[in-house]
C-alpha cells in the first residue's frame, strides 16, 4: 500500500492564494529536513518550476482530464515514492474543472483520487464573519470531499482575524494558519499567468524563500503534517514507463530535448518516458547553444516563451541552421506550442527555423482550454487515427494553423485541423501528456533509431 502522508491544498476561487501558500508549505517542510513531493493538478507548467525550486525534486501534474482518472493515484505515487510528505496544488476553485465535464479535472476529483485531505485557502480581505458561511459551504457541497482545515490569506490586522476565528469557530474546521498581506509573497505575472522560475532564477529563489519564511511563521505545520498523517492508505499502484531492453545501455539514440529559458514547458514524465524507451535524452539552450547535441538523431520542443525571445532565438541562426537541416534530413521531430513558433518562416517578424511555410505572431486573444484530438495522419509520434486530449494554451497566431497534412482533428470544443506533419516533423498547439499513450514516446524513439542519419557524429554530416 501506498502511506505516503498528502495534503491538497485548495481555495474557493483563483487568485486566492494556493500557489503562495502550497510552495510555501513545500519550502518549509523542506526547511525541516522532510522529502517533499510537489504536485499541481492540471496541465499547468509554471507553478510546477516554483514548487521543484521549493522541494528540489520535479514538480508533477496530476490531470484527470488529459490522462484519465484512473492514472491519478498512480502517477501521484511515481512522485512521491519515498517521500515524507506530499504537496498537492490544486487548480482554479476547488469544484472547478473541465467546462460542461461535471467534476472531471477538478481539484476535488483529486483530492478524491487521491484520499487526500483538503487545507481549503481562503482570501480573507474583504469579510468577517461572512466567511465562516463560505468554509460551511465548501466543507458539505461534497460529503466525499475532507476539508480538514482552513488557512486564511490576506489578514488586515489583529481584530481582522480575531473576528475571522470567532465566526469560524461555529464551522468546526480548525484554522491552521493566517497570512497576512504581504508583497514581498508577490511574483511577477504576465500575459500566460507567473513569469517562470528559469526566466529570474535568482528572484525566483528569494521569493521561494520569503515565502516558505512567511508560510512557517503564520502556519501550524504540525498542524498541517498531523492532518497530512490522516489520509489513508491508498492501492499500492504505481506508474513506471515500460522500460526498453536497450535503455541505460547508452546504445540508443540521442534525443535532444530544448530547455532554457524560452522552453520551459514540459512534464517531467516525458524525459523518463524517452529515457525508458532506450533514447539518450541530451537538454540544450536554443537561447545559447549553437549546437545540437552531438548524435542527435531526433528533436523535442516543447512549450514556453518564445515570443519574449524572438530577437534571441532569431540571432543565433547556427542553432537554427541546425534544427533545419536535422529537420529536412527527415529525422523526428516533435514540436508543441513555443516548439511549433520555433519551426515557422518566422515570430513577429523575426526570422525562425522555416521548416514550416507559416508565420507566427503575438494576439490580444487567450486560446486556452481542453481538447479532444485524433492524429489525422501516420506521424512520428502516432498512427493515424490514435486519439488523445491535450490542452492549448497561447496567445499567439500561426497563419496557416495547418498544413497539407495536418497533425490532429480536433473533436472538442469545434471541430476543425491543426498542426502539420511534414516528413519527421510533428508540429501542433496541442499540449499532450504522453504517460496517458506510452507508445507515442515508444514509437518516437523507434523513429529516431530508424531515422538512418544522425546528426553531429562521424561521418554523418
């Protein structure tokens, strides 16, 4: 059985706090000597970066809508084996999730899945005794559902939270922690939510700090840890990519995987999954390297900022030189969101990789949201007709969204094509999370060991 002692920590709306407080609460615990285990549900990647500076360990998603409910539990005890504590973000509202799907993706299906008990934060900052209405709410919508605890945010004063705990007292929830306004717990947001930790690594460190420094300071953590020790145990199921015979050989083909500061979106399961189908995974900075890494025989890009680095991304055309001809050599490429930005004519105006005839640009509107998707052609990454939900998340345009050969059909919310398939090349909006279809790391790394020529070593430039 899997005992690994679990929070989730929750909120009744966005903007209330849980990031401030779940990293903080990792970073104090972690403060304490404890291994802590940091999870985020939904497809978010930025809070993940915040929670592994807090923990030094990769922070996780847990999306019940991208990779199903029952990979929840299992995926949850791949992060948190041998670990003292486990830390779970939730996502928008508590009873939040994917639009007109009920519960499905939301944080209390988690927490559900997971037999965690439930820290409910509460922004406090404009009521008083009001709120004890709001926590009596939240506690029996779902009798399924264990607050076993309230922090509340965002606390004026002394009389401010003396009247908060006296109307709370009638809820029967413990207060188990009370923060009060402070902008030194600020982080810098911008147009796709917090600026990402690889993008201000030394700002990023001190605000971890200041808030696991805060959270100490105005929370119970043993409390917290007590309460964390309640949760029962759960099926001892836990998810392990299906190991290839040739992995860890060091015969398999190198996979170069982008990194830095414009690339930072990426689930860490995908590196483990590539690794465990016998790939080499070798990370290099488009921002800096003007290389792939030697033997690269396939390409991964995934998301993050390339739009705030185009005048660096254009600059150094001997790595965009590179990924071309890696690309028209018909070597693999798997390429989401800023991945797919990287490959057009050009960003903003900016000359790219042009490996795809389309251009790119920044848009006042947000495409945000859950998809169902059918791979509309045989691909590097899947067969035709194999169907997988993602998730889009950009504010950009690519004129065409598809080519000749589009990557996916999508089924929800429109109908409609996107993303293209151009010898190796696999490129979409689409944010997928592969733990919920190994065999697209498995065939993609059989594609790169089958691509014939690799890139960099002897004899094959």
């Amino acid at each position: 059985m899997v005992t690994v002692p679990r929070l989730v920590i929750a909120a009744p709306a966005s903007g209330s706090g849980k990031t401030t407080l779940a990293t903080g609460l990792m970073a104090a615990f972690a403060a304490r000597g404890l291994a802590v285990s940091p999870h985020k549900v939904g497809p978010d990647y930025i809070d993940p970066g915040y929670h592994a500076l807090a923990t030094g360990r990769p922070g996780r998603n847990l999306d019940a809508y991208m990779c199903g409910t029952g990979l929840i539990a299992p995926l949850f005890a791949h992060g948190a084996g041998g670990c003292d504590l486990a830390v779970v973000e939730g996502v928008m509202g508590l009873y939040d999730g994917a639009s007109g799907q009920g519960e499905l993706a939301s944080t209390a299906q988690v927490a559900k899945l997971l037999r965690a008990p439930v820290v409910l934060v509460v922004d406090a900052s404009s009521q008083s005794r009001s709120v004890a209405a709001l926590v009596h709410g939240f506690a029996s919508w779902d009798p399924q559902v264990r607050i076993g605890g309230v922090i509340l945010n965002k606390v004026a004063s002394d009389r401010h939270e003396a009247l908060l705990r006296d109307a709370l007292d009638e809820s029967g929830l413990p207060v188990l922690g009370v923060l009060r306004r402070a902008a030194q717990l600020a982080t810098p947001s911008r147009h796709l939510g917090l600026v990402p930790v690889a993008e201000r690594q030394t700002d990023a460190v001190d605000a971890v700090r200041a808030m696991g420094e805060r959270v100490r300071a105005g929370c119970d953590l043993d409390a917290l840890m007590a309460l964390a020790r309640s949760a029962p145990p759960l099926p001892d199921e836990v998810w392990e990519p299906e190991r290839h015979p040739a992995a860890g050989t060091g015969a398999g083909p190198v996979v170069a995987v982008a990194g830095g500061a414009a690339f930072t979106f990426a689930y860490a399961e995908h590196a483990e999954l590539l690794a465990a189908a016998g790939a080499e995974v070798a990370v290099f900075d488009p921002l800096r390297d003007e290389k792939l890494p030697v033997g690269t025989a396939g390409l991964v890009i995934g998301g993050g900022f390339p739009e705030m680095y185009a005048p660096e991304l254009s600059a150094n055309e001997p790595l965009r030189r590179a990924v071309t001809e890696l690309a028209l050599s018909g070597a693999p490429v798997a390429a989401e969101c800023a991945g797919l930005l990287y490959l057009a004519r050009e960003l903003d105006g900016r000359p790219m990789c042009g490996v795809l005839d389309a251009e790119a640009r920044m848009s006042e509107r947000l495409t945000l949201g859950y998809r169902e998707a059918v791979a509309v052609s045989d691909s590097s990454l899947a067969v035709a007709g194999t169907r997988m939900r993602g998730h889009e998340f950009h504010r950009t345009v690519l004129e065409p969204g598809a080519g000749s050969t589009p990557a996916w059909g999508m089924h929800q919310p429109e109908r409609r094509v996107e993303g293209f398939v151009q010898g190796g090349v696999h490129a979409s909006y689409l944010h997928t999370h592969w733990a919920s279809s190994p065999g697209v790391a498995r065939r993609f790394v059989e594609q790169c060991g089958g691509a014939g020529r690799v890139w960099g070593r002897p004899g094959t430039d």
